[in-house]
C-alpha cells in the first residue's frame, strides 16, 4: 500500500491527500510535525533530499512535489483525470498550477520566511503579499479561460474539477490566514465553492486530518 | 508563427528557447527588458497576469509558466521527446523539474529579492542560499535516479535529454553567478556537460541572444 507523509496544516499536502482521494486510492498516511522539524530528519531526507513534506512511497521508492505526483497519478490512473483532454486547456491548467506551485506558495514556505525575517509582523506582511500577488494573477489567468472557454465555467477550467482547484482551495486558505481579503475575486470564490462541494474534498480538509488539533 | 516573449538573462526564458529549438518550431523571439521593467507594462500582463517572461503567443492566445510551455510542447509536438516514457521516471523528472521550477528559481525572481532587502550583499547571500540548497536537493535526487536506473546516465535522467536537463543547466549557471561553489556536484556538471554538447544547446545559450550586451 501507498505511503503518505504529510503534515496537516501543509497546502501541498492538502493537494495530494486530495487527489488520491479523487482516485480511489488506499494509502497509510504518517504525519511528520514540520514545528518540530521532522521532515529535516535524516530518514525523512533519504526520502526527500529537499526535507519537505509530502512525500509518497510507493513499492519502496519515493517521490517528492505535489505536481510530480499529481502527474504521476493521472498517467498511471487516469480516471477520473485530474487535467482536461484538451491540450490547450491542459496547458492553462498546469499555467494555473505553477502560478500556485512556484508562484506563490514556495514564498511562505517556513524556510524561507524564517530566512528573511525573525519579524512575526514582517514574515505576516511577506506572506500576505505574495499570496495577494499570486492569487491576483491566479484570477486573470482564469478570466482568459472563462474568454476561450466562452462562458465562465464552474471550476478554475471549465466544469470539471482540475489539478488548478486542488491548488487554489488550499492557497484560498493560506491567504485567509495571512488576512488577505479574498472577497475581490468572487470568480475564485465561486470555484472554491465549487470544489469543496465535490465528493472527496471533506476528507482532504486539514482539520479532518488525524494530525490536526481536537477541538479548534 | 509562434511568438516568444523573452530575456536573455532569464533562466525561464532559457528553458523554454532550447525546447522550442529541440523541437525543431520556427518562432519570432521578441525581447523584453527586466530591467526597465517592460514585463510589468499592461501589455505584457494581459499576456501573463504574474508580469513575468517567458510567454508564448500561438494563435493569438498567449501561454506563461515554462513548465506548462515545456509540457504543451511535448504533447502536441511528441518528437524528440522532453520527458522519458516510463511513468515513474517521468515522475522523476517532473520532481527535478519542481524542484528548480518551484523550489529554487522563484526564491531569485527580481521581485521576491527587492522584497526581501535593499541591501546588495545580503541579496547576494540569499540568492546563493537558496541556489545552493536547491542544486543539493537536486543532487540528491538525481542520486536516486541514477540508483533506480542500476548505473550512473549521462542526463539528469538516463541517457537522453530531458525537461530535468533544461532545468539544471540555467540553474547553475544562476548558481555560479551568485558565487556559489558547484564544483562539489561532479554528477550535475557531467550532466550539463553532456546537455551543452547536444545539438541545440548553443542557439538557446543567453550570451547567444539577440538582446544580450555585445563584446561581453
């Protein structure tokens, strides 16, 4: 069976518990406690040289970032797909993706707020204006898919749920957090909705995870 | 025709010119000056909300990111291939291609390093930083890769270019740039040297762009 490592509270782990919900898969999830500095141990670095979570073993070999996993899962179990068939809008989803994946969230990474400032206000500001940045990118982008796809769809690419929801939801969530006013893009919003009424989503929820906090 | 919006300095550029050379495309190449700030103007950000190159522009419509360019290319332009056909060691290469893409270049972007200080050292400092941490993980994993693959390939991934080699090959140039020692991965510099001897490695070169400075 499929490992997991994960930490509740991560994004990119969100996404992957996500997905291989979508799929149907079975996994054994471990939660390693990024506070504490676990996933900087040896053992974790033997699986992840870069010491983040997620991180998914699979007959003994392990593999690392949430987009090559998500590729993996749909290449090697295809339905239901996590990209559209067409290959523009496949394009537009993995556009969507990086803007998420390299755009925003590796700026609030804990290693890399904690290298520009020990200022708990400074690292909040940091974080709270790369989120709105990426985010206000994130929504033109879907605009110009609502324009090619000749109405506005109901998920970030049209009417089916794609890798792109799996990584707006959780960065939607970062944002709030970070107390940026996310009410300036009802289109994201709209998706948002959208996405979390969908079957697996509630599973995949930080605060359904074994690791999270009781009573919050 | 294929238009690219590009830099010479631009390592995301550089990935993306040497694909559409390995693909054999015919494409216009129009530059955009950083420095003058010609990729934050209305025009370009109607093309790429995030304000940043490379974009392309195919049919009138416009596509950013490199990982979404790279892999829309090879979807619909299969031949030669940018990304193996096993599906774990696509999945490999994806997590190199990540582990640049999303773990390291983003760390450099003009914007996040004018946030981060004004300081010119400690720019400088954190550039290497985070160039170094990136290309270690990097090592790592390709590490595994050569593990996996039960000898040491001439690419990042096996004995044929990859996406992961297009990745690589920016970053250390990056890398070395921000002083950073690369001579401790012999394993990174053998497969950059075997990617600089392919056939369309000098046209993509940045000092082999038409906007670099002459004489340099």
């Amino acid at each position: 069976m499929m490992i997991l490592y994960q930490y509740w509270m991560s994004s990119s782990s969100w996404r992957v518990r996500w997905a291989l919900r979508i799929k149907g898969l079975e996994f054994e999830q471990v939660s390693l406690d990024l506070r504490a500095g676990a996933q900087l141990a040896p053992e974790h670095r033997a699986r992840n040289p870069m010491g983040y979570v997620p991180a998914v073993v699979v007959d003994g070999r392990c593999l690392a970032e949430s987009v090559a996993i998500l590729e993996w899962l749909d290449e090697t179990h295809p339905t239901p797909p996590l990209y559209p068939k067409d290959p523009w809008l496949r394009a537009r989803t993995r556009q969507l993706v990086e803007l998420i994946n390299a755009g925003t969230q590796p700026l609030q990474n804990l290693a890399v707020v904690e290298r520009h400032s020990k200022d708990k206000d400074e690292r909040k500001a940091w974080m709270a204006h790369f989120n709105e940045r990426g985010l206000e990118a994130f929504n033109g982008v879907v605009g110009i898919v609502d324009g090619e796809l000749d109405r506005v769809g109901k998920f970030c690419v049209g009417d089916s749920l794609t890798a792109a929801d799996l990584y707006l939801v959780p960065q939607l969530a970062s944002a709030r957090r970070f107390g940026v006013d996310v009410a300036k893009w009802p289109r994201l919003l709209a998706a948002e909705s959208a996405a979390l009424a969908t079957p697996h989503a509630s599973a995949a929820l930080p605060e359904n995870q074994p690791d999270a906090p009781r009573g919050k």
